[in-house]
C-alpha cells in the first residue's frame, strides 16, 4: 500500500499487535482509514531501543502504550482486518 497513518498507541493486543487511535494520515493515502485500526507489527524502530526484538504482549506494552507511532501500512490481513506495517515510535507532534 504505501500509506501512512500515526497516532497514540490505546492497547496492546498481543504481543505483535495493538490498538491504534488514528489522528494522523497523509494527504496522499490510497486508502480510507477507521478512527481506530489494529495495527499487527512487520517491523519496529525505536530509538530509545534500538534492539527492540518481538517478545511478550507485557513488553510491547510497557513499550508503546500511550506512546505516538507513525505506522507505514504494507497490506490489510484480509483474515484479521489488521493492518501490517513497519512502526516507528515518534515525539507527539506539538499540541497533541
């Protein structure tokens, strides 16, 4: 797909999968976007640590809860309706 969306990570679902509250989307999106996806993890960068490794649903949450991703969308799993993308943990844009 090549879309982007961002905004607060609102749950963790598994330990690869969370709750995303859309605030966020680029003007040149193919697609249309619900105010919150499930977003399932193809890859994480994150700065603060940068060896971050798929590990329990506890980790992922201490890791991204309440925190601001950027999410580049690679497809819509047609079996979950989940999003897979490459997920990039962001500074909340000023007055978020």
């Amino acid at each position: 797909m090549g879309d982007g969306i961002g905004g607060p990570v609102i749950g963790v679902l598994t330990n690869n999968t969370f709750e995303l509250l859309v605030s966020h989307t680029r003007k040149d999106n193919q697609e249309n976007y619900g105010k919150t996806e499930r977003v399932t993890i193809g890859k994480i960068d994150d700065p603060q640590q940068p060896q971050y490794e798929e590990t329990t649903k506890e980790d992922l949450e201490r890791a991204l809860k309440g925190k601001f991703v950027s999410c580049n969308v690679q497809y819509r799993d047609t079996k979950t309706d989940a999003l897979v993308c490459n997920v990039f943990v962001q500074k909340p844009p000023e007055g978020f």
